[in-house]
C-alpha cells in the first residue's frame, strides 16, 4: 500500500512542476509547429492539438507518415513541441500531432461516460488528420509514442487498436497503475477510469492484460525505455518479462542514473523517431504516398 500511495503521491504532484506547467506557450515558441483545433464527436467538443509539418510539405505532392506524441500527467499538447529537439522533426519527412487529453489517461472512462479519450484518439484526432493533411492512411503509415502518463496510454491504444499503428514507443510508463490488484483503491479517480480489477472494463484499458491476450502476430514493433532510478522501472521491468514470455520482439532501454524525466525522454523520443525514419525511408507505403 505504500507503493501505492508513493505512486499516487507522483501522479498527483506533475502538475506542480516546472517541467509540467499547464501554461500554454504561445504560438512562435512552438513554431513552425501549429495549434489546431479537432472536433471531436466523442467528447461532444473541439480539443486542442498541436501539428507538425513536414518542411517539404508545401512544395510537394507527397503523402507523409504520422506520429502522435501522448503527452504526460500535468502537460499538454504543447509538451513536446517546446524540447529544443522537436524542430528539427521537420526535417524528418513526417507528421508529427500531440492532442491535448488532460489527465485522462486516454481512455473511455468507466466513471464518465461523457470522457471518451480514447475514442477521441483512434477515430476523431485520426481521422481528422487523415482528412485534413496529406497522410498515409493506413497502419503502415502510423505510429504512436508518448512519455509517462502518454506512455502508458500509447502501449494500451497500440496493443489494443494494433490494425490501426505500426509501432508503439513506451517512455518511463507507469504500467503498474491498471494492474489487477483487488485491493486496488477504488475511491481513486484514476482507478475509477479503468474500472474495478478483475472486470472486462479494466482489462481491456490495461496493457498488461492486453500484452498477455493479443495474438503475437499482430503486435506492433514496440519500443520500450525507462531510467533505472524511475519509480516505475520495476513495471517496465515485469512489462517486458510479460513479452519475453510470450516471444513478442520487443527493444527495451534502460538508462543510468536517470529518474522520471526528460533526461530519458528528450534522447529516447529522437532515438524512437530515428528507428520510425529509417522504418519508413525503405519504402514502407510508398506505392501509396502519392496523390492520385
């Protein structure tokens, strides 16, 4: 139990962190990035994202793959686009799209039904970047990464809309927050997301669950990372032992003497975009990726 309250306590706290300030940069701190607003049919309501365009996009007829960066607990869609390395992805021949979620934990809420996050993820957000840019519309041509909370909600979105993702990158997830623990508190708030352990709701918004439930065959490549003084490395540990088990391929980093921080996110993110980029400079898509 105190694992859990330590846990919580983290959670918790994000927000009143420098690095996860709620302040919203304005627009030419982000640029050549934009703020977009989506409407979103899930949640009854535009969000906010911010997208990145390829630099070649404007001169040329190309359709482009696409990452979408999940941001942490206590950030926002501005999170990503303001590391000093986030610029430089325009170069990349790729879109790059973080939706804003709040402390959502991308899911469909078990406790709200008006909070469907993860319907607003895999059908509003892509279908409106799909409709509104030049994309590879297709699994190939997709990949979703994100960094703690983002992390966590990148590996259950990935394994459990694996038809829609061809890769998944998991930075310093707190995969043991959905575990099936009955004795889990479930006065929490967050708990409250998932559902009670032990139930169909709480399995499939858990990666674990769904790590040990998917057919190998349709697993996305998976790119795991985690610093070795993080409080979650032990879930990220156990995570991994899950797929070894299984024989799922699976790459997994683990960084010294790092925590619960950009200083793992920051190289990690660029290495998972080095590993997509070479993924998609051989040729993955290109009898699609341009209009006919």
């Amino acid at each position: 139990m105190r694992r859990i309250a330590l846990i919580a306590a983290v959670l918790s706290s994000w927000s009143g962190l420098p690095l996860f300030g709620h302040a919203q940069p304005a627009t030419s701190d982000i640029a050549p990035a934009t703020v977009v607003s989506v409407p979103s049919a899930s949640l009854g309501r535009e969000q906010v994202a911010t997208v990145l365009l390829p630099a070649s996009y404007r001169t040329s007829q190309r359709r482009y793959p696409v990452i979408y960066l999940l941001h942490g607990g206590g950030q926002d869609h501005t999170a990503f686009a303001t590391r000093a390395w986030f610029r430089a992805l325009a170069t990349r021949d790729m879109i790059v799209v973080t939706p804003s979620v709040g402390d959502s934990w991308y899911v469909n809420s078990v406790a709200d039904a008006t909070a469907k996050y993860e319907d607003f993820v895999v059908k509003d957000l892509i279908e409106y970047v799909d409709g509104q840019y030049r994309t590879m519309a297709s699994r190939d041509g997709r990949a979703i990464a994100g960094v703690s909370m983002g992390a966590w909600g990148a590996m259950m979105l990935g394994l459990k809309h694996h038809q829609l993702f061809a890769a998944v990158g998991a930075l310093s997830a707190p995969f043991g927050i959905s575990r099936q623990d009955p004795k889990m508190d479930m006065t929490s708030r967050t708990q409250q997301r998932f559902g009670a352990p032990e139930t169909p709701d709480r399995r499939e918004r858990d990666p674990g669950t769904l790590a040990s439930t998917i057919p190998v065959e349709s697993v996305p490549l998976l790119y795991l990372a985690c610093g070795n003084q993080d409080i979650f490395v032990a879930d990220n540990r156990r995570f991994v032992e899950r797929l070894t088990a299984r024989k799922i391929p699976y790459e997994y980093r683990e960084l010294s003497p790092f925590g619960h921080s950009w200083d793992v996110w920051d190289g990690q993110l660029v290495a998972f975009v080095d590993v997509m980029s070479k993924r998609w400079s051989q040729g993955l898509g290109r009898v699609q990726d341009r209009i006919q």
